[in-house]
C-alpha cells in the first residue's frame, strides 16, 4: 500500500509532467486520516477481544462442595463401613488367640 503511495507521489513529481505537490500532499494527508481510523478500529476490536476473554469465568478445579444431605448420607456410609472393619477385626483377633 506504502509502495503504491509513494510511486504514485513520485509519479506526480516527474519532470516535464507539472509537479502537482498540493494534490499529493493532499492524497496523503486523506490517506493518513483513513489509516488513523482503521488503527483506531483495530485497538478497539483488540481492546473487546481482551475484555471478553476477562469476563469468561475459568472453570472451577477441585472438590465440588456438599449439601447438608450428601454429608449426612456419606457420614452414615463410612459409620457402616468402620463398624464393618472394626468387627472384622476383632473376630481376626480372635481366632488368633
């Protein structure tokens, strides 16, 4: 594009062709503005890209909590499942003596 520019203001600035440098300064001038607003669109979509990659919440790691009743049901089942060990034990102990 810059390329494109410059030959065509170096075109404008041939001898025996009539040096129009207002008209070239001009061109540029329109193409900076032009160039300011596509950069300045550029910063904002970069700008919302970020923003919306904050906002996404990361997936929580870890244990996932209990209520009250899936507290009480997992104490119940490990009661039952020491009282099984416990007794398992004490007749082990048993037939040894």
């Amino acid at each position: 594009m810059f390329e494109l520019l410059y030959h065509q203001a170096t075109h404008a600035f041939r001898p025996g062709r009539g040096m129009n440098i207002n008209k070239a300064i001009r061109e540029l001038h329109e193409e900076k503005k032009r160039l300011d607003r596509v950069i300045a669109s550029l910063e904002e979509m970069q700008l919302n890209a970020a923003q919306q990659i904050a906002v996404v919440p990361e997936k929580k790691r870890g244990r996932k909590s209990m209520n009250h009743e899936a507290r009480q049901e997992v104490s119940e089942r490990m009661k039952r499942y020491w009282d099984t060990r416990r007794r398992q034990g004490q007749t082990l102990e048993q037939s040894k003596a």
